[in-house]
C-alpha cells in the first residue's frame, strides 16, 4: 500500500492495516502536565486521539511506566517531578517508531492498587493518578506465641522506611532466647541466615559488635559463662541480659573479674545469657539516649547518622520485641537516627530499649530467609559475630510452602488475554494457612491484583497480558515465603511496516587538487566548489504486529525507483535505521516484506542551498 505523497511530513508515520482502505495518522502527544496533592501526583497526557495504553511496574530497578501505542510525541518533555513521595526522578522516550513512553523512577515498588487510570475526552487525555506515600502494616503469627510485625511506609520523611518487629513473651516455657556465635568461635564471622539455619532457630538478629578481624566487641555471656568482656578503652556500654527465671535486664555492665558489675546497680547475678550493645534507648518509658556516656556519640565511635538499625524492647505487659529498621536501597546511610528509634519503640509500647549494632549488619531472619532487606537493595549480606536466636517447640503457623499454578505458559501479546494463577498457601506441616492469610503479588508483562486472601489455603487472581512481548514473571509472596512463575508473552504475525524519513545530507564529490601556483604574470584560477550529484537519506522503518508490537528480524527488501538496494533484517531493538544513497530528484524508496503489499515511500527532492 503506497503512502499518500501529497499529505504532510508527520504522516509518513502510518498504520498501514492490510484490511484498511486508507492510511490512518498515528495519534499525536500535545502536551505532558502534571500536578501534585496530598500524598498524591496526577499525570496527564493530552492527545489528538483517544489513546491506546497500558500502565505497568518494572522492577531491578523499580519504575513506573505510562505507555501509549500507535503513538508519538516531538520534543516535548513533563515538567520537574515533585521532590516528595516515591519518585525518584522521570523522563519520556520514544524506543520505536510508535510507543511512546512517560518511566517514573522509584523509591520503592509501587502495587497495583496504588496506580488509578482514566481516558477523558475534549480534549483527548490519558489520566494516571499515583498514590505516592502510604503505609502498610501486616501481623502474622509465626507460632502460637511469636508475631511478626511488618511494616512498610513509603514516601514518608525518610522516603521509604521497612519496620520489622518480633513479639513474644519470654516468660512462655515454649520459647528459648540464644545467643549464637559465629561458628560457634569467638574469633570468626558469620551470617545470620547462616547461623538460623545452622542452628534451626525460628527467628534470628543480628546483636553486638564486632571487630573487623572476627570476634565480639563487648559483653558475651553464654550458659551462665562469661566469654568476652567488655571493650576495655571504652566505657561500659549497655547490655542485654537474660537471667535464668527468663527475666530482661538493660544496662550499662563491665566485667570484674567473674562477675558482670552493672552500673546501675542491678543485680545481674542469675544473668545466663548476655550480649552488649548499646546505646539505651529507653528507660521507664521514657527516651533516655546513652551515646555520649558509652561514647557512642561524636566523642567517639559515632553512630547517630541516618542508619539501618537493631533493637530490642520490652514493653508494659512484659512482652520482648526485637526490631529492625531498613531503608530502601541499603542500610548505611537509609534508616532510622537513634532518637527515631527510640520514639518508633515507645509508640510501639516498649518501656526498656536499647540499640544493637546497625548500618550494613542490620539483619533479621525468619525461616532461614532474611526479611530485613529494603526492597532495593543489592547488597550481600554482612558475616557478624553474635546473634539473638528464637526457639519455639511449637508447630508453625505461618506459611512456609507455596505453590504457584498458571493455567496456561504461553499467551499472546494482545493486552487482553487471560490467565489464572492459583496458589496454595501451606505451613510447615504441609497445612493450610488460616482462612484470610493476605498473598501478594508482583507482575511484570502482566496486569494483576496486588493482593488477596486465602480460604482453605488457596488463592486464585486473573492475570491479562500486556502488549511486551518476551518473558512475563509473576512472584507471589506470603509471610517470607515465595514462589515464581513464568508465562511466554508471544508477539503476533507481521501485519505493517511503518516508515519515518530523517534528515538527508549532500554527497560531494572530491574536491579537484590544489595543484601549483600559477607562473609569474599569469592569472590565477579561480576555484569552482565541486557540485553535489547525490545525497544520503536516513530511512527507518518498524514492523509490527496487529497489537503495535515491533517484530526483530523481519526481513526487508528495499529497491530506490525500481532498483535493488538489499535487504535488510529489523533489529532486537524495534526501528531498523536505513541509510541510502539517492539522487537528488524526487524518488521513490519501496519496501517489501513477506505477506505484505509494497510500501512505497515518497522522497522529495533535495535542493542544495544557495550560496
């Protein structure tokens, strides 16, 4: 089908449908705007026509993406985003010839249900209303006396802030609170997740100090035995101690000879486990911050920053909790500041507290599987010295196997397709999660619910196709177990090619020789600048599919008038970039592929300037 020689520049980019009589014009971006509100950000594209679109996430790195189709834009670009809530940055791009693409960059994965979309008409726009700060809060029993607390807030003073809590009773004869050393050694390091599995703890922490070399800094109390004192050129810091009828005890403690000397003036006697920190946070309900005592402060080993961090609590009714405090990318300079901890703990109920090491060993493990990262980050996990380590006789309750069924592995890439995915949800024991056990799900090339609830341990969400061809991933995650599933998004049959003329540039012939300098008395020569007989055009030419995918490695045939330029495969990347070599009249570029009617594409001539 030839395109229409007589219509303006821009419609050289052309739907060219085979069952279509006449070329139709790709929709058109007029204008990007936005606008901000409480805890919220409107974008608005306006167009020339209603859109074709799809709204999706990315994750490694987290974005937002606003897509039309059958679309494109000229140099325009949104405004500055604004600097609160979940973006980081954006920008717009135009990967092909028809897709046109507004990339959110975030601070945090953003679910479905925080991204709301509208068409309006008259004018023409695509409306898309991101939620931008949120928190979200999940409870779920591990055992009949453990609870775990969750807690995401996102976009708020520190951007994004992952808030991890333990709750139990030390007093429940069924729990055992540990220390763990690395390697059982005082001399070595090693991970938590490594020391949980090793040991089959339900629940591990990252606690005291360490030095680079390997080993404890600070108090070390196991089975009653005293196997590291505290630092010796540094004040006493505070300590955690657990006596034998299951008390807790918070405070600053040195070694004297076989004994532990609080200098509170407690009575740590009948202490079998402890573990040093520091410094307290809490005392009698009250913040009661120790970093310049235990030269914890700008004095000495400062550790005030905006950090990952440790804590551990008991509150009013006797209950412990251990706590976690992770930002979103890494836990060195994302966080929490002490005083931050310290008010997070008190609303939290805690009376007692005190800061266990922080920044980049911040770690909290369930099931032998760390919980405490932030969702960006990438980091290894840091080999510690000591850890806290939570035992419970009893059956677990949360879930611990999942299973993830997709109806079918392949679905075309239409943006309308459906699929189920089904998941059971088991425990340890191989039963049900109670009824009403949140699930949650991540989809990338698919649209899906961000979360759902399970009745007789099962859950079952729809998942429709979106126009990307490739691999679409699902990950399903309740309480700290998770499974993956895959479906191949398959890219339809050849159905247009569409065409775009670029810039085109005279070709010179070689300039003549200088030669010599004329003889004396003989006229000089003037020079005549050599005159153009052809020029390059650049050519780029997409082909798609009947849902405005770009199909790679298409096979073009392309002849200039008549004659044979060659052929040339479309590349993985969308638009294949032709450069030719024309004459300077008028001509015609025709572009065949296999199943299709010739495109041909007019090329105006090319007049030289005038000098």
């Amino acid at each position: 089908m030839a395109l229409n020689p007589r219509l303006p520049f821009r419609s050289l980019l052309l739907l060219a449908l085979l069952a279509w009589a006449l070329p139709v014009q790709a929709n058109e971006v007029t204008a990007l705007r936005h606008s901000s509100g409480p805890g919220k950000v409107r974008m608005v594209v306006d167009l020339s026509a209603p859109p074709v679109y799809q709204v999706y996430t990315r994750t490694s790195p987290d974005r937002l993406v606003v897509e039309l189709l059958d679309t494109e834009a000229t140099n325009l670009r949104p405004g500055t985003p604004p600097t609160a809530g979940v973006i980081a940055r954006w920008r717009v791009e135009q990967p092909t010839l028809r897709r046109f693409r507004w990339v959110v960059d975030l601070d945090a994965p953003v679910p479905a249900d925080r991204i709301k979309t509208m068409v309006l008409e008259d004018p023409h726009r695509l409306v898309v209303d991101l939620q931008t700060t949120w928190e979200e809060e999940r409870s779920l029993p591990l055992t009949e006396g453990v609870t775990w607390l969750r807690r995401e807030v996102v976009g708020g003073f520190r951007g994004y802030l992952l808030w991890n809590e333990l709750a139990f009773d030390p007093q429940d004869p069924h729990l055992r609170l540990d220390l763990g050393l690395a390697k059982d050694r005082l001399d070595a390091r090693e991970t938590v997740t490594a020391m949980a599995r090793r040991t089959g703890a339900l629940a591990a922490l990252n606690a005291g100090y360490f030095a680079n070399s390997g080993g404890p800094l600070g108090v070390v109390v196991r089975e009653g035995r005293i196997l590291a004192p505290h630092v010796s050129r540094r004040p006493p810091r505070t300590v955690l101690g657990l006596t034998r009828e299951r008390g807790v005890l918070f405070d600053q403690v040195a070694v004297r000879g076989e004994r532990l000397a609080s200098l509170g003036g407690q009575d740590w006697s009948e202490v079998v486990m402890a573990c040093g920190g520091g410094p307290r946070l809490l005392r009698a309900g009250r913040v009661a911050l120790t970093t310049n005592e235990e030269q914890l402060g700008p004095n000495g080993n400062n550790i005030t920053r905006v950090a990952g961090r440790t804590a551990v609590a008991t509150t009013a009714d006797g209950k412990m909790l251990l706590a976690t405090a992770s930002g979103y990318r890494d836990n060195h300079s994302q966080g929490m500041k002490l005083e931050e901890l310290a008010t997070t703990l008190l609303r939290r109920g805690a009376r007692e507290a005190m800061n266990m090491d922080g920044g980049g060993s911040v770690s909290m493990v369930l099931g032998g599987r760390k919980i405490s990262d932030g969702v960006g980050c990438r980091l290894p996990e840091r080999p510690v010295a000591t850890a806290l380590l939570l035992f419970d006789e009893r059956a677990p309750l949360h879930p611990e196997q999942i299973s993830l069924k997709l109806s079918t592995a392949r679905l075309p890439a239409d943006g309308r397709s459906e699929a189920q995915a089904v998941v059971l949800v088991r425990t340890a024991s191989g039963a049900p999660v109670p009824d009403g056990t949140p699930v949650e799900f991540q989809a990338e090339g698919l649209a899906a619910p961000a979360r759902a609830g399970t009745r007789a341990g099962k859950a079952e969400i729809p998942l429709t196709a979106l126009r990307l061809p490739g691999k679409a991933r699902l990950r399903v995650r309740s309480g700290y177990a998770e499974a993956l599933g895959a479906i191949e998004l398959q890219a339809g049959a050849l159905q247009r090619l569409v065409t775009r003329v670029g810039p085109g540039a005279l070709i010179l012939p070689p300039a003549p020789s200088a030669g010599t300098d004329p003889e004396p008395g003989q006229p000089e020569v003037e020079s005549v600048p050599p005159t153009p007989s052809s020029r390059t055009q650049i050519l780029e030419v997409l082909a798609e599919d009947a849902w405005y995918n770009a199909l790679p490695g298409v096979p073009v045939a392309v002849s200039v008038d008549g004659t044979e330029a060659g052929t040339f495969p479309t590349p993985c990347e969308g638009n294949l970039q032709l450069r030719l070599e024309l004459p300077l009249e008028a001509c015609q570029v025709t572009l065949q592929a296999a199943g299709l009617d010739p495109v041909t594409v007019p090329i105006p001539a090319l007049v030289p300037a005038q000098p």
